[in-house]
C-alpha cells in the first residue's frame, strides 16, 4: 500500500467535498476530550471575596441561602447534574456514530469514483449502519469500564492497605509503562477505526467486522502499524496547533492577573470571554476537519490492505 497515496486521495477528497466537514465535526463528539473543568476556577475564588463593608453585606445574603440548602436539595441538584451529564454522553456518542458513519460512507463512495459527495449522499448511505456501529461503540465502552474496575480497585485496595506508601511504589512502575499503554492506546483505535470502516464499507456486523478487521491487519501489518503511527503524531500535533489560538485568548486575563495582583476588573474578564467565544467556532471547524481527514485516511487504508486480505466466510456471504 503507498501510504503517500492514500494521505494524499483523503486530503483531496476532504477538501473537495466541505460538506463532509459537518460530519467530521459530529464524529468529533464521540472522542472528545473537551475542555470541561472551566468551572473549577470558582471554588478559589470565595477566599477572594470581601468579608467586610459594602460588598461583603451584599454577599451575606447569597452566603446565607447556600448554607440554609436541605441536603434533600442538594442530594436533587447532585442527581440532576449526574442525569444531565448522562444525557449529554448519550447525546455526543449518538452524534459522534453518525457523524463517522457518514463520513465512512461519504470517502467509500468519492474512492469508489463519485465525482462529488455531498453531505446528504454521505448522510444517508452512512445511516443504515447507525445501529451496528453504536453496537460497536457500547461494547468498547463496556469493555474499557470492566478493564478500568479489573485494574483500578486491586490497585486501590494495594494503596489503601500500605497506608499510601504503595503509591509511591507504584509510580515508577506506571512512569516506565507509560509508553506501552501509549502505544498500546494507538494500536487499539487503529483496530476499532478499521472495524468500523469493515462496518460501513462491507457491510458485516459487529463481531464479523472485528473479525474482518484483524485480518486486514494480519494481512498487511506494516502499513496498519505506519499508518496508525502517522495519524496518530499528526492528529496530536495539529490538535496542539489547533489549541494553541484559544491558549493565546487567554492572555488578556493572564496579562490583567500579573498586573493587578489577582483583583481581576471586568473589562478584562469580558475582553478574555469575547476572544474564547469568537475563537470556538473557528476551532470547532478545524477540528472537524482535521477528524474528517483522519476517518478518511482509514477508510481508504481499509479499501486498499482488504484486497490482500481473504474474507473469512461469513464476511463474504454478508458483503454478498
């Protein structure tokens, strides 16, 4: 497979069919690791407050009614924040599923010679696999849930019965295996990216595509490994040029701290917010677009190694 060849066609077809770009952006919804934590900034910000003259008895009500909450209350406000971020995780895995599905059909059907792809074509012919890659997608988070509670309550139970000095024990052992889950990390989004286009390009379910997948990789494992190392670097390293605009928004608020000494006035809160809010847009596209290369860059990887893989049986009755 010449990787050249491939990173070239799905940057041509990414930029000749921008409609692809909205898909791009709802696929990003399912892998993103958005910036929430905005909100911690609050809890240091109460030692700042005035406790004396006029803004303090204007603070005194509002301190007053957050100590006289129920618990009951409280207990409903946790639960209702805990059902919302539910909600909202089901809301972007749904979004992330189609977005990908769609751009998986839209770069099969451009390979496939389609002179022009537009967001309808790819959105429709990628929603008939909606279900079978939402499958694929609970099952990964299923999965990683029942590894993460394997590994994390013996090594919590380590720590808590040596009184804390298993951490320190620990920490070296996790520093030197940081690169193999690293790698390891990669090597199991390069798998599920080529299950999903096995999904979406050939038309298998779940288990007949995670089958198909390690075939295609078995089958041509050098170019599955570069490639997978490609996207991967690139992805974070454009990701990192992407972010730098919204770190350099900043500024004015960082520039405001230095110069009055942490009394922060509103025009600079207000100048920073209006650089994060106009800057957003901006970066969401981006990174759509940046998510659509990469699906489109193991689409056609799948289109190019699956020829030189023999279908199992039960994939080539599904395809026929």
């Amino acid at each position: 497979m010449d990787i050249g060849e491939v990173l070239g066609k799905a940057w041509q077809i990414t930029w000749k069919n921008k409609g692809l770009w909205v898909l791009g952006v709802l696929a990003s919804c399912g892998y993103g690791s958005g910036g929430g934590g905005g909100g911690s900034g609050g809890s240091n910000a109460r030692g700042n407050w005035p406790t004396n003259g006029d803004a303090g008895e204007m603070l005194d009500p509002i301190r007053r009614f957050l100590e006289n909450i129920p618990p009951e209350a409280v207990a409903a406000i946790v639960a209702g924040f805990f059902l919302l971020a539910l909600a909202l995780a089901l809301l972007f895995i749904v979004l992330g599923t189609l977005g990908q599905g769609g751009l998986i059909a839209g770069f099969d059907l451009a390979d496939a010679g389609a002179e022009r792809v537009t967001l309808a074509q790819a959105f429709n012919a990628g929603l008939p696999h909606f279900w079978r890659l939402l499958g694929l997608r609970l099952l990964m988070i299923l999965l990683a849930i029942i590894v993460g509670f394997t590994i994390a309550v013996p090594l919590l139970l380590f720590i808590g019965l040596s009184f804390g000095a298993g951490l320190v024990l620990l920490l070296p052992l996790f520093c030197l295996l940081l690169p193999v889950l690293i790698v390891f990390s990669i090597a199991v989004r390069a798998y599920l990216m080529l299950t999903q286009a096995a999904i979406v390009v050939e038309r298998l379910g779940v288990f007949d595509a995670l089958r198909r997948a390690w075939h295609v990789v078995r089958a041509g494992p050098g170019p599955s490994a570069l490639m997978a190392a490609i996207l991967a670097f690139g992805y974070w390293l454009l990701g990192l040029v992407i972010a730098v605009p919204l770190i350099l928004s900043m500024t004015p608020l960082l520039f405001g701290l230095l110069a009055t000494g942490g009394d922060l006035k509103p025009p600079i809160i207000l100048l920073t917010a209006l650089c994060v809010v106009a800057y957003i847009p901006v970066m969401v596209v981006l990174q759509g677009v940046l998510q659509t290369f990469v699906t489109g860059s193991w689409t056609l990887t799948f289109r190019r190694l699956r020829s030189t893989a023999p279908a199992p049986p039960l994939a080539a009755e599904a395809a026929a």
